[in-house]
C-alpha cells in the first residue's frame, strides 16, 4: 500500500504494516522466518505466523476413525496436531529468533493451505506475504506448482518467495549433470 504522504529521497515509501509468514514446518521455514522477521524490523512492521493443516491430511484421519473409531478421533488429533505446530514453531521463535522485538502472532488453521492464506491475508489485512520455495514433501511443484502459485496469482497483496541459495544451487547442478 503506497502513502502518499511518506516520502523519501523523492519517491513514495511503502508502508508494511504487517507480514504474513506461511510455515509449513520444512526445511525452508527458518529461512522464510528470516525474511518475514528482517522485513519486519526494517518496516517496524508485525508478523503473523500461518501454518495450515490440510484438508488432504485431516480427511484420511476422518476416513480412519470411520473404520477404527475406538483408535482414532479427528478431533482429538486436530487438537494435538495444533498444539504440535504451535508448540515447534514457538520453538523455533525461541531457538532462532529470540528477542527479535517486534510483534509475533500465530495462527493454525485446517484447510486447503492455499485458501487459508488467501483468507488470513484479508483477515489479518497483512501488507506483504512472505513463504517457501517449496512444501513440506520437497517434491517440485507440491507448493511452488498449486498452493504457493494460486497464492502468487490470488493474492492482493505483494507475495515474496524465498529460496534457499544453497539448495536451489544443488538442485540446478543436479539437473545438469
């Protein structure tokens, strides 16, 4: 969102009051949280953390429970998966990111990930989305190719990617070998 009455060296600022951060608990959650808290900083800016429980994953726990309903219970699993996911990403803030000053807020949700996004952006009327090359399966385009790329076309907001240097390198040589 530009402000009109912020101006600097001439040009208009951007104002980012607050960021969305999608972790998806993978190995590319670290590095999405450095950007979404270092963006943060810079913009004096709030962060919200989303990490969604998909809908693919709650209904084979559903389908189980039907047929072993004495073993398995979708709610008592949602309750213990949200608290799982909580409890490791306040983990990780702790761990990595301890004493970053700014405002912290996490929300898990269930559902299709790329709709949950889509509705906490309006929702917590983010300024800025920060997420992952790619999902919690590494396999290429089980983010980057469905979820994360309906985000990128849906979003009414700027999306940033953020990869990891390292391993995108990896990958490239990989392929051309």
């Amino acid at each position: 969102m530009l402000n009109a009455e912020e101006y600097q060296g001439g040009h208009r600022m951007v104002e980012v009051k607050k960021i969305l951060a999608c972790i998806d608990l993978s190995d590319y959650s670290e590095e999405v949280l450095d950007y979404a808290i270092t963006l943060a900083r810079m913009f004096r800016a709030e962060v919200v953390i989303i990490n969604v429980i998909n809908k693919r994953e709650i209904d084979a726990i559903s389908m189980a429970g039907q047929h072993y309903p004495e073993l398995v219970n979708v709610a008592t699993y949602m309750q213990r998966t949200k608290a799982d996911r909580r409890s490791r990403i306040e983990t990780l803030l702790d761990s990595v990111f301890a004493g970053n000053g700014i405002g912290i807020a996490i929300r898990i949700q269930a559902g299709v990930p790329f709709e949950e996004i889509l509705l906490a952006i309006n929702e917590e009327k983010v300024d800025l989305v920060v997420l992952g090359n790619k999902g919690r399966t590494n396999l290429a385009r089980t983010l980057l190719g469905s979820h994360a790329e309906k985000v990128f076309r849906h979003s009414p907001v700027p999306v940033l990617n953020v990869r990891n240097r390292q391993k995108f390198a990896a990958a490239a040589e990989r392929r051309s070998r």
